[in-house]
C-alpha cells in the first residue's frame, strides 16, 4: 500500500496569499506537493459551501488563508470570510463534518516561509488524520436518493 | 466570612506587625483571615533568578492548596509574594503543558480559580465600603504613599494601577482623612533585592526615597510592602548616615494608617515593634 | 462548442527542470474540449506570443490557457496577444506551474501531475469565461487637496501648475500647518516663515486654486475620476467678502485669554483671531466656543467696530458637494503631548515641553520674541535636557516606530538654543542619532562638536520637580549604564509623532486603509508610495508615516505627478471584474428578493436600492443593482447572497464551483 498523500484544495485570495505563495516560489522554498491551489479575488468571495463542494468531490484537507486583518485590499472582505467561517465552523462540527480538515490562516503577500510552513503543516496533519471519505459517501448516497426519487 | 490568608516568610516574621495590623483591620469588620494550610514560601526575590520551574512550582502550590481549602478571595499582603503568585498563575493560564508540568512536581492540580488580592485590593474589595462611618479619628496628616516596584509591576500582568504614577493607595489615605503629598519616589527601587547583602546601596537608594518624602513636609511614609518597610524602617540608621541626618520620619503600613483611623490599638497595630518610633506630630494627636 | 488552447511553457529550464512539459502538453490535449496544445521553451518572448496568436487564428480557439509563471506576473502580457489574435482578453486565463509548482517542489512524478492538474482545472475554468468588455468611466480634471500644510501646499501648486483645477481644503483658519509654526529649519537653519508664506501666499493667488479654510471633508462617494466630495465649510461668522483682514476686531475683542493653538499653549489669542499674522487667508474668525456673544448674548464688539460691516453671527455651516477626479490626503500628523508622560511629570511641570512648544520659544515670532525663556517664570534657562525618542521606539507605549524628525530637530533645538543662550549647557539622552539624509549627519556632528551639546546615549527614566529645579534622572549606556542625574531649568521632550487625531475617522470616510498607528497605508511600500489602495486617492506628506520637509515636499510632488498623469486622460478604462446581480429579463423576475443584506457588506457603498413600480406607483419590486463604476470586484456580497442572486464575472459561481470539481472529480481527468 503507498504512502497515504493527501488531496489538499486552498482557497486564496489574490492580494495576500495568492502573492505570498509566489513569494514562496521565488524564494524557492520547498513544500509538499499536495496542494491545489484556486485563487479568488478575496477571501470575501469565498462561499463556504465551496468547501462542502471539495469535501463531496472528495478532498482530505481544506486551506482557507487570506490578507492578515486589517491588511484587506477590499477593506474588509477578510473580517466577513472570518465572520463567516466561525459560524459555518459550528455548522460542520454539528453535522459530524472533521471541522479540523478545514485550516483557517492569514498569509501576506511577504509571507512566502509562512506558507511553505502552512502547506506543509496542513500536510502533516490531514496525514495523520488519514484519508476523509466519510462527506463523499454522504455526498453520493444523496446523490443516488435524488435520482431514484426524481 | 472567612477570606484566604498567605501570609508569607516576611509578614510572619520580620514584618509581624504587617500581619498584626492586617489581622486586626480583619477584626474590625468581622473578617477571619484563615491561613492557607501547609504553606511554603514563595520563592521570591531567589528562585525566579535561579530556577524556573521552581519559582513556578512554589507559588503553585500555594495556589493549589489555597484553591484544594475553597478559597476564592486570597489576601496576600507581602508585595514580594504578591507579586510572584499572579505572575505564576499568569504564565500557568496561558500555557496548557506548562500547568500540567507543574501540577506534577507539586503534586496537586492548579485551577486559577483563586483570585489573588494585593492589600489594596483587599482593601478596596472588603474595607472601603463600610470605612466612612467606622472612622473614630480622621488619620489627619500629610502623607508619602510609597508603592515600591512590585505592587504595580509589571502591568501586563498585575494590571493594578497606573505603573508610572499609581494612584491607590492615595485614593485610600485621602479617605481616612490624610492628605496624599506630590512627591517623585512613588515607585522608585528601595533596594530591596540586597537589604542584606549590601546595605550602602540600599541606603544610596532608600535615602533618596526618604530625603524626597521629608522635603515635600510628609508626616509619614505608607507603605504596603514589608520588603520596602524593612529598608525604609530597619535601615533607618544607614540612611541617616547616608543623609548625615537624623530623619525621623515614620513608615507606616496602609493597614496601620487605617488602623489608627478607626481608633484600634496602636500595640494591637504593632505600631511599638518599629525601629523608627512611630511618633506622629501633635497637632493631629489633639483633633481627636 | 470550446475550443481551448492550452499552451505550456518551459520558462527556459525554470519549469522544465522539475516538470515534464511535453507530457503537460499531451496530457492537456486529451482534455474536453481542448483542441490544441502544445509547449514551449519562452511563451512570454516574442516567437511564443506570436504562437498563441498563430493559433488562435489557425484554429479558432474560444479560449486559451498559459501554463507559465505566475499570473501576477504575465497574466497582463498575454491577455494582450490573445486580444491582438482577436480573442476577447478575458477568455485567457494563466496556470500558475512555476511559482507555484516547479519551483517548490523537486523533480518528481508528483510534481508533473500537480501542473497536469492546474492546466485541467484552469482549462475547466476558461470554458466558461465570458467575453468581457472593459468598462470605460469619464475623468473629471479638478483635484480636491486635503489638508493645507506644507504637503497640501506644494501637491496643489504643482497640481494648479499643470493646468488643473484644486480645491484645497484646510481644517483651520489658515493654510501652514506644523511648518508654519517651526523657527529655523534643519540642516541649512534657514527661517521657516520665510521660504513657507511666498508658497503660502502663491497658493492664494493662483488662478486654479480655490482655498477653503475652516472646513472639513466630511462624505466621499464615487470613484477614480468621478468623486463627489461632501464638504462642511464651517461658519467664520464673518463675510469673507466684506473683510479686508484689516484686524481692528482682532485687537479690540475684550476675550485674550484663549490659549493660542498656534502658539502651542504658551501664548494666548482673542475669540476672533487669526491664527497667525501671515495667516493665508489673512481674514479673522471668530471661535464659537469663547466668544461672548455666542456664551452669553451680548458684546458684539467686533461688529461695532468693523468699518466694513462684516460680521455675521447668524451664518451657519455650510455644507457643500464638490465634483472631483482625484483627492490628495495631506492632513499631516501631531505629536504626543507631555501629559502622555507620566513618568516625566504628566504634564503638570510647566517647564516640560514638547518639541513644538521649543520652536514657539525659539522663534522670532513666538510669544518670547525668539528669546529661550521658561515658561514658569520667563527666566532663561542655564541647564535644558534635550529627551530624544520621548515616547517612540517604545513598544510600552504602544509606538513601536521612529518618529524620524526628533533627531534631526532636537540637534537643531540645541544648536538654537546654544546661539541664543552662550553660557548655558544643553544636553541630549538620545537612543541612536539618526540622521541619514543629505548634510544631515555633518548637522549633527556640528551640534556635538562646535555647539558643545553634551550628548548622553541613555535614556530618561524620570523627571521630578525639587527645589525649582528639574531633576532628570537617566543613564548613561556608554559609561556601562551609569546613573546620570542632572539639574535642568527646562526639558524638552522631543515626542512621538503620531497620526492626526481624526485620521482614522477620515480614512473610513474616504476608504483608504490605515495601518495600526492610523497613518495612512500606501499601496505598495516601495513601488506605489503615493497611491493608496482605493484608486484615485494619493497620499502626501506625513498622514502616512512621520516625514521631515523634504521628504513631504517630494511626496506631494509624487502625488500630484500621478493627478497629472491621471488627468492627462479624458476617460478611463478598468477591469470589469465586477459583480452583477443576476435577473432574469424583464427585470421583475429577478430572483433577487430584495434583503440587501449585501448593501452594509459592500466596502464601495456600489449596492443600490432599484425599485419597480406600476404606473399608479404602487411599487411592485425592489432589488439590488451594482454601480459597475463603484465596484471594485471583491466578491464578499457574492458569497453572502442567500439567493445566490450576485455574481462575479471572472469569478463566477459556475467557473469556481467548476474548478473545485475538475480539481478533485476523477471522471474529469
């Protein structure tokens, strides 16, 4: 049996983390290679049920990281996205979802050690954790009841 | 009502008359001071210089114990002691490992449950309210209030006063009728750390606390400390000669003060155990 | 039908050392939709932009993907050549396979497969881009200038200079600011007052200036080229037009007793005053919270006197909205003031002042007459401690920066005082001497060495009164921290320079960010110092860090460059990544239901109320519709529609839920 290597989506904005991750490259900093990262304009535009999406199309690990506060290009998008996941967080820990799959990080444009650290980190964790199926079954299951019941 | 009581080396020994005057302030308004059971010392002025995990461990098990016997409210009147059981259980709040560390070497779990009160605390908390009726004779004189170091640092921790310019304990002598003086040394170094060891410094450092006090025509000095006491009083002899001046000003603890106000004992005060006599100005003695 | 080109490109050996390229390539070709595709050694150089262009032509892409660097990088350089191939610049989209790929990871397997997933799931993405047409929004050539200090000064005469229209708008009664308050000036000693009032008076003549003073900014909406700036024009109780500034109500008013804010407190003025005799513009007003008449009703003794009937009590504020292309923020800064100093007295010795209240002293036109007087008892001090870093550098103050100009200016303070008081001593606790910047250190040195300043490196612990004297006890870092007392006539503390009060309040209003000591924040600390993040507003002078005069002057001097250069065009274009709300014609059926709980989420204020009524009026429907001139494209109101009503175009609900499937769904691969 390999190695488990987890399937790790990162949502980003585009001003801080997006800029920071390049910053990583840069500086040639080495990180695992599990990630995928999707940029975004800001972390503000990140509609949580997009995490929920990775989670059913079968991601093991959730990075969510944006402009630090009060660093937001957009003002504030950060404080809402911030906002948003403390109450959405209460969410997915009440219907059984591992909140803890789900990272929640600032990263700025400067940061490119900090997101070699955050991604290789993230990594470790979701390792231990192993590999998270339990949401895409769920996913599925209701899939299927959809489909016979249409 | 019963309220937690660390006394500490000091406060038992050389400054009984610090724990005198405290136990009879107590009595006045009906409080039991009730000591915590086995206590050890606090480590302080030694063991943070030396070892951390034993300056933590001494303070924690004063803690846990204090917390084991149900006390909710500790006085802790040693400004020394004071001190090094907030910053312990400071530094074991905030850190998870740490705490259960320490909780191995003592032995006993630590809570933080404890709120720790400082003598103006306590004051503040548990004499103040009543004091206006209870004043017999109006403590009528120009007062220092001397804080020294530890009563109001470091702020980040204690979070008690201003640090530079604290205000308490002048708050409190106004209200036994004193007037507080506007003087420099509020918190300057007595020289505590080395009251023993070296004793011109000491006087170098004390002297000038006291030579500021007589120049702004204080009656008394107040104190909360008995580290600052027994350099300001014990040392009398080093400052004068330091001063190449005989001063006879008085140092006296808040308790005392309040004490006198409220017309207790003065040997119930332990206001007769001082090295300088506590001899305050007749002009006072005849308001009464 | 898509027809995606997917192009990859070696970056010379920059990605194809660690990424197979040619199998990227192949690999992309196999993807729905994907019609051709190949790899490149330079896709940016000239031969790779004319390849995508080829075969764009050649075989009539709906879409291309750049797997190259970053696209912060050349996401521009190749939206350009998709738009010279005729492809609409949007429907290109950038995999980022270097910086985020073959350069953090080794040569591996992994890593190949990692930009075979990037180019799939930025592939899925583009199929579903939509042709965009950049939004072009007109230009309105008039600057509105905030704040009348040296930086507001020199932004508006440049600005004016270049044929422009500026309203420049001061808080107080005149234009100068701190400058005009200064005596000499570092390092050349040259009088303040003198190379400041000709600006001053030049900014009062200028034909494309409009000064108003006594007013503040007080609403902002719009955006880049097209502001509309709401302005309190607060009452001076005068009529400019009538006063001839002649001053006879100045010396008249019976109220003197006002500490004069000019003068930092050590001189006094009357209730209608200005604030200085070279005020600009040199006409009085009258301060509402002392005068007579408004206290008590009665007096009106300047209205008696004025020989041209000018006075007005009953005028009231005026509220004013101005058009505008672009705004200057130049509102400056302020210092702490010596109560903020327990430790050196709270502010309750007299002779404790601040660096300002010096320059009053030493000025010729300061309350002393340019004497060096106490302000306890007028005596000449014989002994004067300069505390350098009063406050800065002190992370226990909370103010962890260098103010920057203490340095500088308190070796001139002692310097100042050494050629007015020979016989006296001046002494200096400094931390470090900071004085990088042109004859700055030679200035310095001066001050140690031919003025005798006795310079001590330490810092002050306390200051107590005794015996008339200051005593100043501090140590002395060179001698091995050395306890050092000195007997001092009078202290001067040079204090933390610190962010306008108000600044932050005017931030929100104008939607700059701030940074954690509320000075202003650039765009970009090297490359965009004088841009803020909200298009259209510069910055000038010290609202955004502490700055001496040059260092403001060649600030605003950027700014009002950028104005210039804005203003050179009559309508601009941008990115028309914005969000829209989505209706389905005729607009009442949009699905929006009309919550607007997106309207206090938007930064931009870009959410509107838009209403459907019948023809009696009854309205039927009201939903929410985004200014595309506002939107800035953030995406937060997007996210927080609970009718998934809003959308972003470029980011869009169907491409991002795609990327997020593409990345992970098996079957896609």
């Amino acid at each position: 049996m390999d190695q488990f290597e987890p399937k790790i989506v990162a949502f980003v904005c585009n001003w801080c983390t997006y800029a920071g991750a390049d910053l990583t490259g840069t500086s040639r900093l080495k990180y695992a290679h599990n990630v995928r990262i999707i940029r975004f304009p800001c972390t503000g535009r990140i509609d949580f049920l997009l995490l929920q999406q990775a989670f059913a199309k079968g991601a093991d690990g959730i990075i969510v990281s944006g402009c630090h506060p009060n660093d937001c290009h957009y003002t504030s998008g950060n404080f809402h996205a911030r906002r948003r996941w403390m109450v959405f967080r209460q969410m997915l820990e009440n219907m059984g979802v591992e909140a803890e799959r789900i990272v929640f990080s600032w990263v700025s444009a400067a940061e490119g050690a900090k997101w070699a650290d955050l991604v290789n980190e993230t990594v470790e964790s979701i390792k231990k954790l192993g590999p998270y199926h339990k949401y895409q079954d769920m996913a599925k299951s209701l899939e299927e009841w959809e489909v016979t019941h249409e | 009502m019963k309220i937690g009581f660390y006394p500490g080396c000091s406060v038992d020994g050389g400054s009984r008359e610090y724990k005198e005057s405290c136990r009879a302030l107590a009595k006045a308004y009906g409080i039991e001071l009730e000591s915590v059971p086995d206590w050890n010392c606090c480590g302080a002025s030694a063991a943070h210089n030396l070892n951390r995990e034993l300056a933590l461990a001494l303070p924690a098990r004063i803690l846990s114990l204090a917390e084991k016997a149900g006390m909710t409210d500790l006085l802790v009147p040693c400004a020394a002691c004071y001190n090094r059981l907030m910053l312990t259980q400071h530094e074991l709040m905030k850190d998870e490992t740490l705490r259960k560390n320490i909780s191995e070497v003592t032995g006993l779990e630590f809570k933080g449950t404890c709120s720790i009160l400082n003598v103006v605390h306590w004051i503040q908390k548990w004499i103040l309210p009543e004091l206006p009726e209870k004043i017999k004779k109006p403590f009528d004189y120009k007062v220092a209030c001397y804080y020294g170091c530890l009563l109001v640092r470091p702020h980040k921790v204690l979070k008690f006063d201003r640090p530079e310019d604290p205000q308490s304990l002048d708050e409190v002598m106004k209200l036994i009728g004193a007037t507080p003086v506007d003087w420099a040394f509020k918190t300057e170094c007595c020289g505590a750390g080395l009251s023993v060891s070296k004793t011109d410094v000491v006087a170098d450092l004390s002297g000038k606390i006291v030579r500021d006090a007589v120049y702004r025509q204080a009656d008394a000095l107040i104190v909360a400390c008995p580290m600052c006491h027994s350099n300001l009083d014990m040392r009398r002899r080093e400052i004068n000669g330091y001063l190449k001046q005989n001063v006879s000003l008085p140092v006296i603890y808040v308790t005392q003060a309040i004490g006198l106000a409220l017309g207790i004992d003065r040997k119930e005060l332990g206001l007769h155990r001082h090295f300088v006599p506590v001899n305050l100005p007749e002009k006072a003695e005849a308001t009464k | 039908m898509a027809r995606i080109g997917v192009f990859v490109c070696h970056c010379g050996e920059n990605i194809s050392a660690t990424v197979d390229c040619d199998r990227v390539a192949e690999n992309a070709s196999g993807l729905p939709g994907v019609v051709h595709s190949v790899d490149y050694k330079y896709m940016c150089s000239d031969p790779g932009q004319t390849l995508i262009k080829e075969a764009i032509k050649e075989h009539k892409l709906t879409g291309v993907v750049v797997a190259a660097c970053s696209p912060r990088m050349h996401e521009p350089t190749f939206r350009k050549a998709c738009a010279e191939a005729g492809l609409n610049p949007f429907l290109c989209e950038m995999a980022n396979v270097r910086e985020h790929c073959s350069w953090v990871h080794e040569k591996t397997e992994s890593t190949t497969q990692k930009a075979k997933d990037v180019v799939r799931l930025l592939v899925e993405k583009v199929k579903r881009n939509e042709a965009l047409q950049p939004i072009k929004v007109p230009v309105t050539k008039k600057a509105v200038v905030i704040g009348g200090g040296v930086a507001g000064i020199q932004a508006s005469l440049d600005i004016a200079n270049g044929g422009h229209q500026v309203l420049l708008v001061e808080r107080e009664p005149s234009i100068g600011g701190h400058m005009s308050q200064l005596s000499e000036t570092f390092p050349t000693l040259d009088c303040s007052q003198c190379i400041l009032t000709p600006r001053m008076v030049e900014v009062a003549q200028h034909p494309n200036i409009t000064l108003w003073s006594y007013s503040e900014v007080i609403g902002l909406d719009g955006f880049i080229g097209n502001f509309t700036v709401k302005i309190r024009k607060k009452a001076k109780s005068i009529d400019e037009h009538l006063c001839t500034g002649c001053g006879l109500c100045t010396q008249k008013c019976p109220v003197r007793k006002i500490p004069s804010e000019f003068e930092q407190g050590l001189g006094t003025r009357p209730a209608i005053y200005t604030p200085f005799p070279q005020a600009v513009p040199n006409k009085p007003v009258i301060d509402k919270l002392n005068c007579t008449y408004y206290l008590k009703g009665r007096c009106k003794l300047c209205e008696r006197v004025c020989p041209t009937q000018a006075i007005r009590f009953d005028q009231p504020d005026e509220i004013v909205e101005v058009q505008a292309g672009a705004i200057v923020l130049a509102t400056g800064y302020d210092i702490k003031r010596t109560d903020f100093f327990p430790e050196y007295g709270y502010g309750k010795y007299k002779d404790v002042i601040d660096g300002l209240q010096f320059e009053r002293l030493a000025s010729a036109s300061g309350p002393t007459g340019g004497m060096i007087r106490r302000p306890s008892d007028g005596q000449i001090p014989k002994n004067i401690v300069f505390v350098a870093c009063a406050g800065s550098r002190d992370p226990a103050k909370g103010i962890e920066y260098c103010s920057k100009i203490c340095c500088m200016y308190t070796a001139k303070h002692a310097m100042l005082y050494k050629h007015k008081v020979h016989d006296g001593t001046p002494y200096v606790f400094y931390m470090d001497i900071r004085a990088a910047g042109k004859d700055y250190d030679e200035f310095t040195r001066r001050a140690i060495e031919v003025d005798r300043t006795k310079y001590i490196r330490g810092r002050v612990s306390r200051i107590y009164e005794k015996e008339g004297k200051l005593v100043v006890v501090g140590a002395d870092t060179l001698l091995g921290g050395q306890k050092v007392e000195i007997e001092a006539d009078m202290v001067v503390l040079a204090t933390a320079s610190v962010a306008n009060p108000g600044s932050e309040e005017l931030a929100q209003i104008v939607h700059v960010s701030y940074d954690r000591y509320k000075f202003f924040a650039e765009a970009h600390p090297k490359l965009k110092p004088v841009e803020t993040n909200t298009a259209g507003i510069f910055l000038a002078g010290a609202c955004q860090a502490p700055k001496d005069i040059p260092e403001s002057v060649s600030a605003a001097s950027g700014a009002a460059a950028k104005v210039l250069g804005l203003f050179a065009n009559d309508e601009l274009t941008r990115e028309p990544l914005v969000a829209v709300v989505n209706r389905m014609a005729p607009p009442l059926f949009s699905t929006c239901i009309g919550c607007f709980l997106c309207q206090p989420v938007c930064p931009y204020n870009a959410i509107e109320r838009e209403e459907f009524k019948t023809r009696d009026g009854k309205l039927l429907k009201a939903v929410a519709r985004i200014n595309p001139g506002l939107c800035q494209g953030c995406g937060t109101c997007v996210a927080l529609c609970r009718s998934k009503s809003i959308d972003l175009y470029g980011y869009s609900n169907k491409q991002i839920y795609t990327e997020v499937s593409a990345l992970l769904d098996e079957a896609l691969v």
